[in-house]
C-alpha cells in the first residue's frame, strides 16, 4: 500500500487547528470513519489504509479544511 500524501493550501495555522480540533480529535473522528491512519507534519497530510479509502480520506480532509475559518466540532466530522 502506497501512503496518499496531501498538502492543504492555502497555508493558514488557524485553519489547520480548527480542522485537527483539540488534540487532533477531529483527525481521529476521520481516521476511524474511513479506516486509515493519518499523520501530519504542518499542513502535509499522509494517509496509510486501503488505497480507496485513503483517496476518501484526503478528500474529506480538503473538504473540512475549506470549512474551518470557524472551529470544527466532532460533530460536524461526523
């Protein structure tokens, strides 16, 4: 299995912490729906899984990183 890498752009710290939420929750919450594992270096996602659910994985994570000018709930993950 090749890693899905991923870089959100464009670069905006405030952005990258509503999208991880508090202690990377928000990443976990997508982590386990789409069975993969995340890991993060600033704003260079890499997903490990099954290559479809990697590719689902990466664009779940542009779409909610387009929706964090505000802070994302769990909820709003789920």
């Amino acid at each position: 299995m090749k890693p899905t890498e991923i870089v959100l752009h464009p670069l905006d710290n405030v952005r990258l912490a509503n999208l991880c939420g508090a202690l990377d929750e928000n990443i976990r919450q997508i982590e386990t729906a789409f069975d993969v594992t995340i890991a993060r270096r600033g704003e260079r996602f890499t997903l490990n899984g099954e290559p479809p659910q990697t590719q689902i994985g990466a664009r779940a994570l542009r779409h909610f990183y387009g929706r964090a000018d505000n802070p994302l709930s769990v909820d709003d993950i789920q």
